[in-house]
C-alpha cells in the first residue's frame, strides 16, 4: 500500500496552457510591499474617504429593512431596480431607448465584466487592439481567451512653453492605429478617461477610433469606469453615442468608482442585445450572480442622482470638484520637489517622471527588471511611500521605453496626501543638504 501512495502522486503537469505567461500580477507584488513598508499608501485605486452617506444610508436600509428578500438570490443578470434605472440613466445619456432586461446587464464589478467581453468575443487567433499605456488585466484576459493582444502606444508630445505635461499631450499616431487594423482584428478596449494617465479621449480621437471600427467592422469595448471624474470642465464622451458605434459597442461602467465603494463590487454593461446576449452565457456560467443588497443600495443611488443630474448638490458633480482639489495639491507637492507631475483631465491617477531622482536608485545595467519598478520598490522600503510603476501598464515589449514614471493615486483624505507631501519634503531636503 505505501509503494502506491508514493506512486500514486501527480506527476502530469496541471495548469492549463491559458495561464502560461500570465500568472505574475503587478498588485500581488505591490499591494504585498505597501502593506509591509509603506506609511502612505498611494498605489493602488481606491479611497480612503467613505462613500457619499445617502448610499450607505440605503445599503443599511436594504439590509435591515423589512425586505428580507433582499438576502436571497435576485435575477441573475441584475436586479431588476438597478437594470431599470440604469437603463434609464445611460439611456438619457446615449440617446437610446434602453431596455432593461436586455440592454443591461449587472457583473462583479467592471473587472468581472471585462472578463466577459473577452471570454465571450475573443476566440483563438483573433486579434485585439489595446491602446498603451492600459489597465494591466487586458493583455492576461485577452490571452486567456485565445486571443493575441496587439499595442498601440499614446505617444507623449513635450509642451514648448515650460508649462507642466498633461494627459493631453499623450496622443495616438493616426496612421499607426490605423496601421494595426487587419482582417484579424476582432475589438479594439478603448479606456476613457484612462488609468494610469488620467487621459480623457476628445472627440477627434474618438471619431478616429469609430471611423476604423466602421471601416473593418471590429467591435468596440469600452471602459469608462471614470466616466463622472472628469476636470477642468473636460467632457466625457461615451463612445456608444457616435455615429455607427451603438450596435458595435459595450460600455463597462462601475459603482465602485461612481460612488467611491469600490469593495462593493457592482459593475454593469451596456450595449445592444445581439452582443449582450453572449455576454449573460458566460456571466450565468460563471459567477452567475451579484450580491443583491449592494445591488439594491447602488439602485437608490443612481434614483437620487437622476432627480439631481445636472444640479450642484449631485454627487457627480461634487465628487469630481473635490478631486480636482486633491489633484491640484499632489500636484503642487510633485513639482515642488522635482518629480514632474503629468496633470491628468480625469481619474483618480497622476503619472510623475522620477528622471531627477535617478542618483538614489542607481541604474543596473542588462537589468531584465524596468527602472521604474526597481525605484517604486526601493521608495516604498526606505520612504515609506507607495506608487505604482508605469511600466506595469506597458506589454513586455515597451516596458522599458517609459520606464522612468511612477503612478500615484490622489483619491485619498487630506490628511494621507499632507503625509505623503512630508515625506516628499524630507526626502528632497535629504538631497540637496551638503
């Protein structure tokens, strides 16, 4: 019996060919150091201020309300008061009539929704287009499903007049997006305003985009999860609502960053129902259901703001008028020590060029590890302060053609960005005392 048991242990290899590649995640690794090292944790997305009161305030009546049915299981592709409103909503704001029942459809947060799209559109040999920089988990969800990422850079373009970069200043080549179109390509992800630039896409880069969607006939998946953090007056435009893109376009939308919960985990899609219907086969037969109570309080949450959209007291517009102050003070606090802030037009990010303070992190020649990452690390363990390297957001390739900026990110209370602003201080301090 025991020459079999020692026979009896696995000897075939078990991980599918799907993850090959793929099993090293940036946030493993990061989140892993600034819980060890970091004082002022300024990496990874989410607040940490509260959401808005009116929507805990109706989380708590969900769940202690006389509703009880609040606790069970509710319709699978989301409940029907959060599809009814949010076709509502997103209706007004495409100028569609939306159906809720099948224009809509609730997942686990816009993560879960992106995985969907490329589980249920992407098949082996397609190809699809992703712009850089990009939210890391495109290139591992495409591959999962089969597909070959292809990359088009945003290219930055210095300002002439001494003024301080924007996320504007990041452009698309025309001729080189158009270039990476072909018979082959399946969908192009398009992130507006964009993580980690914090670029907001205008409608001439747009118009380039549905052109060539048009044109080859390629669908468009389309992440606005910051579609409410937009600043300086810059306008969101959802790319659903040009001409010809309705019936080849799905919008990912997320309450965490609408309402600044991003625990909460409720993302939605919003598109025709001859692509949405795909998409319910793979969500049914995989996490097949959202939690109901955050469902129902994210329902009530988007009531409020529709009686109030457009007005000041809408937390859409009282939202982004505070991250812009906070965007402002990071800002001032990075240029004053010589990290050059890019200022983005929207999101919770800022990118920073940490080229001035190379002489701390010394370059290793051959190195297969990006500058950028190896200063991130070397800054967290000896600051105390956590960002993320922009070379994350780059495929393999490109890692090391924008390996000399660091991610940060501002949607945090007053009193972490003053901590953060201190270090900065010190540290410059440290370096220019004889």
């Amino acid at each position: 019996i025991l020459s079999l048991s020692l026979q009896a242990k696995m000897s075939r290899p078990m991980q599918a060919r799907r993850l090959e590649g793929i099993d090293k995640n940036i946030w493993v690794e990061f989140v892993k150091l600034a819980t060890t090292y970091s004082k002022v944790n300024l990496g990874q997305g989410f607040p940490d201020f509260p959401p808005p009161d009116f929507l805990k305030e109706s989380f708590v009546r969900a769940l202690s309300g006389e509703n009880h049915m609040l606790h069970q299981y509710t319709r699978a592709f989301g409940h029907p008061p959060l599809v009814k409103i949010l076709a509502q909503f997103f209706g007004k704001l495409l100028g569609q009539d939306l159906d809720p029942m099948t224009n809509v459809m609730v997942t686990v947060g816009a993560y879960q929704a992106l995985f969907c799209c490329f589980q249920a559109f992407v098949d082996e040999d397609d190809e699809v287009i992703i712009i850089e920089p990009f939210f890391d988990c495109y290139e591992p969800m495409v591959k999962m499903a089969g597909g070959t990422p292809v990359f088009v850079p945003l290219r930055p373009k210095a300002p002439k007049d001494g003024r301080l970069m924007s996320s504007a200043d990041w452009q698309l080549d025309p001729a080189e997006l158009a270039s990476k179109f072909s018979k082959r390509t399946k969908a192009i992800v398009l992130n507006s305003p964009n993580n980690p630039l914090g670029k907001v896409f205008s409608r001439g880069e747009l118009e380039l985009i549905a052109d060539l969607c048009v044109k080859h006939d390629v669908l468009c998946i389309s992440d606005e999860v910051y579609e409410w953090l937009v600043y300086d007056g810059k306008e969101h435009i959802r790319i659903a609502s040009l001409q010809g893109m309705w019936d080849r376009t799905v919008t990912i939308g997320s309450a965490g960053k609408t309402f600044s919960a991003t625990g909460w985990k409720v993302g939605w899609i919003v598109g025709p129902n001859r692509l949405l219907q795909h998409l319910r086969t793979v969500h049914q037969n995989s996490v097949y259901h959202c939690a109901t109570v955050a469902q129902e309080a994210v329902a009530q949450g988007f009531q409020r703001e529709l009686k109030l959209y457009g007005k000041p007291e809408s937390y859409f517009i009282q939202l982004p008028k505070e991250l812009q102050q906070k965007r402002d003070w990071l800002v001032q606090s990075l240029d004053a020590v010589g990290m050059k802030p890019i200022v983005p037009e929207g999101t919770y990010f800022l990118v920073a060029d940490i080229s001035e303070f190379k002489s701390d992190v010394p370059d290793v020649p051959n190195s297969e590890e990006p500058y950028d990452s190896r200063f991130a690390k070397w800054m967290v363990k000896n600051k105390g302060l956590a960002a993320i390297p922009l070379s994350a957001f780059y495929c393999g390739a490109h890692k090391n053609n924008y390996n000399h900026f660091i991610r940060f990110c501002f949607a945090k209370e007053e009193a972490t960005l003053k901590a953060a602003n201190d270090i900065l201080q010190k540290w410059k301090q440290e370096k220019t005392s004889p």
